[in-house]
C-alpha cells in the first residue's frame, strides 16, 4: 500500500471536514451551543463541554429546587424542635450511667484494687503442652515418611 504524504494530507482534510459537519449537525438537532469546528489541544473536559452532560436551563432548574427540597427537609422546617439525633444519652441517662460507675470503682477500691494477673501469658504454651504438641508432631512426619517411601 504505497500511499502518497499529499494523499495522506488530502484524506486529514476530508476527515477533518466530516467531523466538523457531524458536530454542527449532533449540535443543530441538540440544540445544544455548537462546539469549535478547529481542532485544538486537548483540555480538561467542563460541564458544558463534555459530552452527554449536557443539560438545559429548565433541567438545570428541576435539578436545583431538589436540591433545596432535599436540603429544606433535612434542615427540618422552620419552627419546629430539632428532631433528636439517636444514640445519644440523655442527662438522665448520663447521671444514672456515672453513679453506677463510680460505684463499681468504690467495690474495686474496696477489694484491693487490681485483680493479680496470672503469670503465664495468655496463649503460651506451657512445658506439658510444649512436649506433647513435639511428640505428635514427631508422630505425623513419621506417618509422612513412611506413606512417602512406599
């Protein structure tokens, strides 16, 4: 296929050409603004620019009285009390929650204080438990050993 650079530049131009009468055309049957016809480098694509976002004043307007809608209702309206958030204590709560501690903290004093942490490390093994876990494991390379020779 041996193409000429002048065929090469021709068949740029004409494509070129499509392109921009595609986009007068998309923009007439859209009424949308007609996009630049001369190509250009390309730049971060905008609200207006971007393709299939575009969206007409009356939409544009739909779309913002929802917006204060939802926010109206959020807000809560005007004179009523603010609705009470969930999970929170009340002061009531709150009074009956701090003398319950501080009478567990007053039992606690009264005992002695800290209960004694036991020595052993919670999970370690001990020297029993160490022997015995070797002496199975000793068992069950045996077995492999032994299934693997025959």
């Amino acid at each position: 296929m041996d193409i000429s650079v002048k065929d090469l530049q021709e068949a740029i131009s004409i494509r070129q050409q499509i392109d921009n009468l595609q986009r007068r055309l998309s923009s007439l049957l859209r009424g949308a603004p007609q996009r630049p016809t001369a190509p250009s480098a390309p730049t971060a694509p905008t609200a207006r620019t971007a393709p299939g976002r575009y969206f007409s004043p009356t939409t544009r307007a739909k779309l913002a009285a929802a917006a204060r809608a939802r926010w109206a209702r959020r807000r809560g309206t005007g004179g009523a009390a603010p609705a009470k958030k969930k999970g929170q204590l009340t002061p009531a709560g709150r009074r009956k929650l701090s003398q319950l501690m501080k009478a567990r903290w007053a039992a606690r004093r009264k005992t002695g204080g800290k209960q004694k942490a036991s020595s052993r490390k919670k999970g370690a093994l001990t020297p029993a438990g160490r022997r015995r876990l070797s002496e199975l494991m000793k068992a069950r390379w045996a077995a492999r050993r032994k299934a693997g020779s025959k």
